[in-house]
C-alpha cells in the first residue's frame, strides 16, 4: 500500500507497488494467452454495423468532456491521455476515443476500487509537482517536447511506471469498451480493428455494474467436490430408507 504521508513524488523510496496493480497483474499474466489467441483473429471480422447510442448521449459526453478539462485534476488527466494517444493519421486517438470521458465514468460512475483512483489521482500532484520543478509550470502548460520528457522521466520510477500504465490501461477499454461506458463514440475504436461487436449492445442501465446481483458460485475443490456428493447420496439413501 502507498504511505500517504511519507510518500510524496514519482521518485519516492518509501513508494510501493499498490495491491490492485500486483492483482491485476495476476489476472493479465493469466488471461493474456486466452487474449492473443482472441486477437489473432479480429482483423478478419467484418467491419461495424451502424449503433444505437443515441446522438443526445453523445452530446452530453462532448460537453461534459469540454467542462472536465477546465480544471484540476481533470486538466492534467486530459493532458496526459491525450499525450499517451496522440492523433495519428493510423489510428485514433485519446481525445477521438473520449479516453477522458471513460475515465470519468470509471473515477466516478463505475465501482473502482478507492485505493486506485486515489492513486490515479495522486499522481496529477506529483506529476504537476515533477513539472514544475523542472519547467516552472503545470504539466498541461508544456509543450509536447517537455511533456515527452517529463513522462520519460517518471516511467524510470516504479511510481510512475504503475501510474502511466494505469492511465494507458484505461485508454485501451475506453477503445474496446462499449460505448455506454463512455468512451469509443460510435464504435470508432471497433472499426479501426475492424472488430465485430456482439449484439445487442448494453445502453446505461443495462451496463455490468448496473445488472442484478447473479446467484453465488462456489468454486470448490475435487476433495470438496466429493464430499459434497457423498453428502447427497446418504441424504436421498437415507430418505428412501424412511419411506420404505
């Protein structure tokens, strides 16, 4: 876990990894064979359907983006997402994908875990502490040059390397996402892959964290497992022997 106090930059001794990040690096190193295996064949899927998302969800998120950006720590954010994905001319980028406006929802809206957004968000004060110590201004003020140095820099701390992953983590669902979640307006991120969306896609209130709460599965052991049995067969033994 991060010491509040003690730790106070990128560049900080007393830093260490937090907990959500080792798990879900846990979860990466298992899922990532099934994942490639997904990948190899998404570029032979048919291009994109038209979508539901309705022209009005669309503005709301362009003006809810536009009044973020205006201040901390949603400024630095922005900055950063969009200097992680630039525009290209081979892809979209974070402000296309409306990277900010996904990780609002995720800050916000989704149930994030508190110790990651509160990481996430300490970061934007060491990252603006980090820049204006060597630039003299906030992080978002810099020009692209001083902004690619300044990232450079805080990717050699583990700090930095945890915080720059979590942010690019979060581009990557807000490309692959369904659009309810608030980023890949019209499946923009989808086209670019030339990935074929499953139908029907989820609207707000229909959204993983918005469904019911399913029944309760628990993954017991073989040893449990036959115990478990064993259990039953005496039970429906017994209960033939009391009606006979």
């Amino acid at each position: 876990m991060i010491n509040e106090e003690q730790c106070r930059s990128f560049f900080d001794k007393n830093y260490q990894t937090p907990e959500f990040i080792k798990e879900r690096q846990k979860q990466l190193q298992h899922n990532r064979r099934h994942f490639l295996k997904s990948a190899a064949g998404m570029g032979a899927l048919a291009s994109l359907s038209s979508f539901s998302i309705t022209a009005k969800t669309q503005i709301s998120l362009h003006e809810l983006v536009n009044s973020l950006v205006k201040t901390e720590p949603w400024l630095t954010l922005d900055a950063t997402l969009n200097h992680l994905l630039p525009s290209s001319a081979t892809g979209p980028s974070a402000r296309e994908i409306k990277a900010t406006a996904y990780l609002y929802q995720v800050m916000n809206v989704q149930p994030t875990e508190q110790d990651e957004k509160d990481f996430i968000l300490k970061g934007v004060g060491w990252l603006n502490a980090y820049a204006n110590s060597e630039k003299s201004a906030d992080f978002a003020q810099l020009s692209f040059t001083d902004k690619e140095q300044l990232l450079r820099g805080i990717s050699q701390s583990t700090a930095g390397q945890n915080w720059l992953n979590t942010l690019l983590g979060y581009i990557f669902e807000a490309m692959l996402s369904a659009p309810s979640y608030g980023g890949n307006p019209n499946g923009i991120g989808w086209q670019w892959l030339e990935h074929q969306a499953g139908f029907p896609l989820p609207e707000k209130g229909q959204r993983y964290f918005e469904l019911p709460t399913r029944a309760r599965i628990d993954l017991l052991s073989p040893e449990q497992y036959d115990n478990k049995r064993l259990a039953s067969r005496r039970k429906k033994a017994h209960q033939g022997t009391r009606k006979a």
